[in-house]
C-alpha cells in the first residue's frame, strides 16, 4: 500500500481526531488512527469505544488496504514538517515508511482490522441543523453540565426535539441553562442525552458548515457535515423534569449592565471565602449593593451600582462562580434577573442581542446568608 498526502492537510485532521483518543486506553488498538486507503481517498478514523470520529481526504493512491498507525508518534512527526507532499509506503513487515523532502522515517503499523469497527444506526431519525446554530448551543449550554459521576444524566446535554423547536438544556443541580430555538425544528419528538467529550470536539469544528446532519436512535448519535462523521454512545437515563425547578412568579426584575455586574461580581469576590464563594446582592430602589466577607481572615468587599429594579427590597446570596459563568455565556449589553424569594432560583436571561427565534434562560440556586 503506497499514497502521498499533503502534510498540513493531513496534519490538520490528525489534530482534531487527536481529541478523541484517551491518554490511557483499554485496547492497545486505540492509540492508533485507523487510515483506510480507497480510490484515491484516506479516511482517517479515531476512537475510543464509546465516540468515533473519521475523517476523509484527497490523496494520490495506486493499491487499497487498511493500516493503524501510532497516533503521538505520527502527530509529533507532522508537527515538525513545512506543507510539502509526503509519501507513505507500507511494507510486508509491519512497518510503513513516509518520505518527505529531507529524509525518511519508519515506524511500526498495526493491523487495521483489529481496529474496533464504527457503530451503524439502526432506524434512526433524522435532524438537519446548521452548524453555527449547533455550535451555540453546546457553546451556552455545555458550561452547565456536572461532573457528578453517581449522577451521570447531569454530565451531558439534554437534547430535545419537537416538531416545533430544538431545546438544549444543561445543569449540575447549582445552575441550570435552557437555550431554545423556534426557528428549527425536527421531524417528530426525541430526546436523548449527548456526553461532554463528543460535544466539545463538535464545538471546536462545526461552526461555519451549512449543514449538520443528526441522526440518533434510543442508544447512539451520529453527526455529519463535508468530510467528517461523529459517532458517539449516548449517556443512558431520564433527564430530572427541568421545568419543575424554573419559578414562574417572579415579581423582583432586576436590569442591569452586564458588563458593570460582572466585574463589580469578580472584583468583590476576590474578599469571598474560599470555600463557599459566597456573594450577597442587596436591592433596594435604584441601586445593587455587592458584598463579599470571609471572617476567616477579615477581607471583606462592598461596591455599589445603579441599576433598574422593579418589586421589593430583597437580598439574596449567590455562588459568585456560577453568576460569573454565566455572565461571560451571555452577549447582551444588559441583563434581567428575575427574583422570587431568597431561598428560590434567580433567573437570569439577556434583554437583547438575541437572534430572531433564539430563547436562552440561566438558573441559578441561591446560597443561605449568614445574617
């Protein structure tokens, strides 16, 4: 088997099958890329039994066949070349050569059929999406998800599809983000819960692709868009009923500038215990009082803004981490939260810079104040 392949062409999607593979595997297999060679095409596959991603590329090829090669050792190689056109030459012997324009290099190839063969979908359904529209949704809601491993539905995304609209909604139980778009919908109704791992490598790839084709059935999903497919297990599990824990009367409307509430929030919990990262909020009329304390070594912090608030006078205690997160996952020059109560969710949403049918709604639990 003999090809030649551009370097920096090939090298660009080792680098993004390279996120797929783990640094330790099970299989000794898995630490190869699977490279299949047919009619002047390489489809370049990674896995770890649970995603699989492949990629195909123009290449100039005489005989087909299929080998694996040791992803690090090929990775490190590629790195180091100016884009040139390199050949690959496998031998009887298990070795496989590339020349390049300096010199050549051997290393060892294992067989490609022990490479663990791609998961098909059997009767799947089937969502077209773009891929900018995809990449929001992971981009504002994957921050949410938890890392609880006796409650793995936490750790990924819940996808739900209607015949009316896409909802994405991810939480860990301390805050909770539901992002809707009524301009898309699907076919029928299904829900399925996708893993962080497979969606933080769509993330990094997707955004600019026309089309993304999403196909999934109860145990698995598969993502296609030009040259790429994304096969990966889906986490088994009922998602807990979101809407439950989403209060719907809210009569305290906080407004405010986003930009001015999230450093006035960093600032004064740099002076929050580090353990608790506490902040309270205290709203009174025109103007938000921020505070931070942490008695343990007698920092505290006080900044005050202006800001348009509609209800009672109320205080309430946040997680300054959470609030700051979703802060930086909002665009709008200015935000609403909406309060209830000091021991109920606050809920946070953008006022503007939405795209027409985009919905985005952020919970956040409150922390008990110490009087």
């Amino acid at each position: 088997m003999k090809f030649i392949a551009s370097s920096s062409l090939l090298l660009k999607q080792l680098q993004i099958l390279g996120g797929v593979i783990n640094n330790s595997n099970t299989l000794p297999i898995l630490d190869n890329f699977l490279f299949e060679v047919n009619a002047n095409q390489l489809t370049i596959t990674a896995s770890d039994l649970e995603t699989t991603m492949s990629s195909t590329i123009e290449i100039e090829s005489d005989i087909d066949g299929n080998i694996a090669i040791p992803a690090k050792l090929l990775l490190d190689t590629l790195k180091t070349f100016p884009e040139q056109p390199l050949t690959f030459t496998a031998d009887e012997n298990n070795t496989i050569e590339i020349s390049s324009n300096h010199g050549k290099y051997a290393l060892a190839y294992a067989d490609g059929n022990e490479f663990p063969k791609t998961i098909a979908l059997d009767e799947p359904s089937t969502t077209t999406i773009t891929g900018d529209v995809l990449e929001t949704a992971i981009s504002k809601t994957i921050f949410a998800t938890g890392n609880d491993d006796l409650r793995p539905v936490m750790s990924g995304v819940f996808f739900q599809f209607s015949t009316e609209n896409l909802t994405f909604v991810a939480t860990d139980a301390h805050k909770l983000v539901k992002y809707t778009r009524n301009d898309v919908s699907a076919s029928q109704t299904a829900e399925f819960i996708m893993p962080k791992k497979p969606l933080n490598l769509l993330k990094g790839i997707i955004a600019g692709h026309d089309e993304v084709v999403i196909e999934y059935n109860e145990s698995n999903a598969k993502f296609t868009f030009e040259n790429t497919t994304l096969t990966c297990r889906l986490i088994d599990g009922k998602y807990p009923n979101y809407e439950a824990v989403i209060p719907k009367e809210n009569p305290n409307v906080l407004t405010i500038n986003r930009t001015q509430f999230l450093n006035s929030v960093r600032r004064v919990s740099i002076f929050s215990n580090k353990t608790t990262h506490q902040i309270r909020l205290k709203v009174a009329g025109a103007e938000l009082n921020i505070s931070a304390e942490d008695i343990d070594y007698s920092n505290k912090a006080e900044e005050r803004l202006t800001c348009d608030f509609q209800g009672d006078d109320m205080q309430i205690g946040f997680n300054s981490r959470f609030l700051t997160e979703m802060l930086n996952n909002l665009t709008s020059d200015e935000v609403q939260l909406e309060m209830s109560l000091p021991n109920r969710a606050g809920i946070l949403t953008p006022t503007s810079d939405l795209e027409e049918g985009e919905h985005v709604t952020m919970l956040v639990m409150p922390v008990m104040l110490n009087s």
